[in-house]
C-alpha cells in the first residue's frame, strides 16, 4: 500500500462474550483497529484466538457484546434487512470450510446470477450475463462451459474456492475477508488462489483481510499484521516490524513454530 489511505472498517472495543456467569467465555476482548483503502491485512492467532468470531462481526452476522464498527468513517448500521444487504455488497468473504459455503441445492448458474442481480444487473439480457459470468470463471482459470448447469458439489475443493473468487469478481465488494482461504487447496494452487486475490486488489483498490494461524502467508501478502491472542491483539504493525523484529513472546512463540528447512527443527515445545 502507498500512500495515506482513508480509513474503511475501523473497530472502537469490539467484545464478543458467549454464555453467562461461570461459563462465560470472552471470545474476542475490547479489540481497536483500523483498515484502510487497498490494505491488505492479516490476522494471525493461534485456533481459538477468536480471528473467526471477530470476522463474523465484521461481516455483521453475529452482533457484538460491546464496542462499535465504523464503516467508511461512520457507525456501522444494520438494524434492517434491507441496509444489510446494502452492507454485504461492500464487504464479502471467503470462508474456510468451500463444501460448507454453498446451498447444495442450487447450482453454479444461480450462484454466479445472485451475484449480478446483487450488483444491479437483474434486468440485464440473458447473453450479457453470461458473458459477465464466463468473463469471472476466465479471471480463475476456469471455463464457463464446463461449470454451467453443474452443482458447486461436483467440483472439487479448489476448484469451489475458485468459484468462490469469481463470486467476489462478479460483486466487486470494498472488502473482502478471507477466512484460511487456502485451507482446502493443495500447495500448488495456493499460490495461484493468492495470485487471483492480489490481482482483484489492484484492479478494484479492494481491502483484503486474512484470517490465518500461517504466519508465511502473512508476510508474504500484508502490509499490516494484527496478532491475536485469546481475545485481545498483542502486537501489531506492518509485515516486516511484526514477522522480522517480533516484540511479544507469543509472536515471537509463533514464529518459533514455524519449521524451516535449513535449521535443525526444535521438537521440544510440542
């Protein structure tokens, strides 16, 4: 990222608390932050830090406990139906689990179609939306011919996260929040899966938010890195300040876990 940016999700003692009393469990803990315009940011923790159950209240499907969410400078509101649907064409996701993502029940056509209704295309002829949606499988390497008429459960699990991304081509959101986005893909895609992310952030000026426990991916994709700790964020700062000059014993702790082939590996921690 070059340059000062305007600020575009900023977040003021976001708390998330689940159960009451004794078992009670404060999930994410009056967290502060602040992305901008273009940034790519990752959000590194152990599982259970609470990275996902802050995702889900970015994404506003869980309502926080405590705290504010300011989107574009201004309080975050989705107290109806209608305004956060008008939210969810600004910020979408990809989510950890592609066989999980999809509704088994409907197939790719529709899929890719909701997509251009949602961006004001439902009156569109029916061979411009499918030239917009060949257009998107072409972004991942995939062919339209071959994906049409089919259920997301008859592709595999790269190629669902693929379809994944020519869902946010199609959509063109402001914000985009990856949850382990390459989880189910094998190390040769991985790659490529980031490769086609990088690419939509340049053309579209996208925020790109990782939720990842890989810290090699965040350093090799971040401009910033938020690193999570039981609910809280303990160390922050761009890539090279937090993978490189580590401050924190977790960050420090976490980079220890990473294997690296020209050192003899340390078993002793696990």
């Amino acid at each position: 990222m070059t340059g000062e940016q305007s600020s575009c999700l900023s977040g003021k003692g976001l708390t998330k608390v689940f159960g009451f009393g004794r078992q009670k469990t404060v999930a994410v803990d009056h967290v502060d932050f602040d992305f901008h315009e273009g940034e790519v940011v990752s959000i590194v923790g152990e599982s259970g830090s609470g990275k996902t159950t802050l995702a889900k209240m970015l994404l506003g499907l869980i309502t926080p406990t405590e705290g504010e969410v300011y989107f574009q400078g201004r309080l975050r509101d989705i107290s109806s139906r209608k305004k956060k649907k008008e939210y969810w064409k600004s910020i979408q996701a990809i989510f950890q689990d592609p066989f999980s993502a999809y509704n088994i029940f409907r197939k790719i056509d529709s899929v890719l179609l909701d997509c251009i209704h949602m961006r004001g295309g439902k009156r569109f002829p029916r061979a411009k939306k499918v030239e917009l949606m060949a257009e998107a499988c072409s972004f991942v390497n995939m062919k339209w011919e071959e994906l049409t008429n089919k259920y997301p459960f008859e592709l595999s699990g790269g190629q669902q996260q693929r379809l994944m991304i020519a869902r946010i081509f199609l959509l063109k959101p402001k914000i985009l929040l990856a949850d382990e986005p390459t989880s189910m893909i094998d190390a040769c895609s991985r790659a490529t899966i980031l490769d086609f992310l990088m690419q939509l952030r340049d053309e579209i000026g996208m925020t790109v938010i990782f939720i990842t426990h890989d810290m090699g991916l965040a350093y090799y994709v971040s401009d910033t890195v938020y690193i999570m700790e039981r609910g809280k964020f303990v160390e922050s700062g761009s890539a090279d300040e937090v993978i490189l000059h580590p401050q924190e014993e977790y960050t420090q702790r976490l980079l220890s876990d990473v294997p690296k082939i020209y050192e003899e590996w340390d078993l002793s921690t696990v």
